[in-house]
C-alpha cells in the first residue's frame, strides 16, 4: 500500500514505457529525441522520480499518441504524481494536502466512480451548509477564511459531474447517512431535497442500505473506486483515514473492493425504493 502520489507515478511509468515500446524506441532513442539523460527516461519509466505535464506531452508527441482523452489522462496523472500542474486545485496548494490533491485529480479524470460511504454523504453530493458542517466538525479550529476556502474547493470538485463528459457515480449510502443531523434540522433537509435532485441526472446513480440490511461488508469503513478510460490497470481505490488516505492498485485488491461493490448494490435498495426512503426521510 503506498500513498497516491507514489502509486501515480508508478503507473505513469508503466504506461510511458509500454508506449515507448510501442513506438518501437529503446530508452536511449527515446532521451536522444528529448535531448536528456536517459537515466532521466530510466527514472520516470519505473517511478522513481516524477515528471511535469509538459515532459509527458514531449515524450507522447516523441511517441506518436494523438488521442486527446489519453494525452489529457497522462498529463494529469503526472501532476498528480508529484510533477507539477497548472489545474484548478494548484491554487489551493497552501491550503489542502498532497493526498487530498491528488483525489481530486483522479476524480476529475476518472470514467467511473463508485463510493460506499457510512457515515457522510459523498463530497459530490454535499451542499454548501453540509459541506461546510462537516469540514468544521473534522477540522475544528479552522480561521473562518480556511474554512471557506476548504467548502470552496468541495464545491468546485462538484463541477465534474456537470461536465459535458462526466464520470457515471454510482453511491451506496448507509440509512444512518441521512439520520445523522450535520448542521441541524436545515441543512439536513436542504441536503435530502439536494441529494433528490441530483439523482435525477443520468449519470448518478444511490442506493441505500437499509437498517434492515443487518451487517454487512464494509461496514467498518468507506472506501472510492476510481476508473478510467483508454488506459490499462489504471484503476485505484481510495481509502480515508484520519490523517492521511491509502491508495490501493494491486489487481487483488482491485478485484476484492469491486467484489464487494457489487455485493452491496445487490443488498442496497434499488434506485427508485431508495429515492422513497430517502424522501420519506426527508419529511421526517
């Protein structure tokens, strides 16, 4: 298990030399056509060391990838790997850490994304007063600037699923999601009424997990799945701690959280008995 930047530009390092490969370039070639070092190819090919967006968009025109989808993919991934960047979230560099940057990049370019949360309503589907009830009580002790500031950023993450190619999310709630009252009795019902709402576009897909539902697995933590187009083994899961997050990309864990994914849809309500119950808690 490694922490995101370290996974990214493991990855990163893989896809540029399988490209290179298919380009049908040695890594000396490859250097030579850049004018580095080819330890430098040597050192970004297996991770171990990070490279900006630009040098990755050097070495895809040296490789002859023209797909834009791809180029973009890879260009943010190698910001998100430690290399630098020019996205929206830089600006916020003072302010949010290494690892919560780097979800955000993922979330910005993944195709999927699928998350079961057990005890807060997913960053994407946060309103401004919940978002902001819930960034006060996980960080207390915030200058009120800061905290504006870090709803500010949740908000903008939310751009993503209004895009003109978002990703397809998909949310298993926990009941006890909606029964815990983040901000008060307001904000609980300004959340619910938001949550209705954004079910309705077609890309955003909740299901609940009833008390009913009994134990089940992942009961004892939340977790994301990201996944992402045109490039292969690219997947990751996110895993939340208190002070830091893991990123998990080993095709064992990959293969076991997905599992489990499609376990809890199957035991979750369905869409449509889902948005009643949520409702019906809405009115409560």
């Amino acid at each position: 298990m490694l922490h995101g930047p370290a996974v990214r530009r493991r990855k990163l390092g893989e896809e540029l030399r399988s490209l290179r490969h298919t380009a049908g370039l040695t890594s000396r070639e490859a250097a030579r056509l850049l004018g580095w070092h080819q330890s430098k190819v040597s050192r970004v090919e297996t991770g171990a060391s990070g490279v900006t967006p630009s040098d990755v968009a050097r070495l895809l025109d040296a490789y002859a990838v023209r797909d834009p989808r791809s180029r973009s993919l890879l260009e943010v991934l190698a910001g998100s790997a430690g290399g630098g960047g020019s996205e929206w979230w830089h600006a916020y560099r003072g302010l949010i850490p290494p690892q919560y940057r780097d979800f955000i990049s993922l979330e910005s370019q993944a195709s999927t994304v699928r998350t079961l949360e057990t005890s807060v309503v997913p960053g994407l589907l946060q309103t401004a007063g919940y978002a902001r009830a819930v960034t006060r009580a996980s960080l207390g002790g915030l200058p009120e600037e800061h905290l504006d500031s870090l709803v500010e950023v949740r908000l903008t993450r939310q751009r993503v699923l209004r895009t003109s190619s978002p990703p397809r999310f998909t949310a298993v709630l926990d009941e006890a999601v909606l029964h815990r009252e983040v901000g008060g009795p307001e904000v609980m019902r300004d959340q619910v009424q938001h949550l209705m709402q954004m079910s309705q576009l077609p890309h955003v897909c909740l299901q609940l997990l009833p008390f009913s539902a009994g134990a089940y697995i992942g009961l004892t933590g939340p977790f994301v799945i990201f996944s992402f187009p045109n490039i292969s083994d690219l997947d990751v899961v996110v895993l939340d701690h208190l002070t830091s997050s893991l990123y998990l990309e080993r095709k064992e864990d990959l293969d076991a959280y997905s599992s489990a994914f499609r376990t809890l849809q199957a035991h979750a309500l369905p869409p449509e008995r889902s948005l009643d119950l949520i409702s019906e808690i809405g009115r409560s």
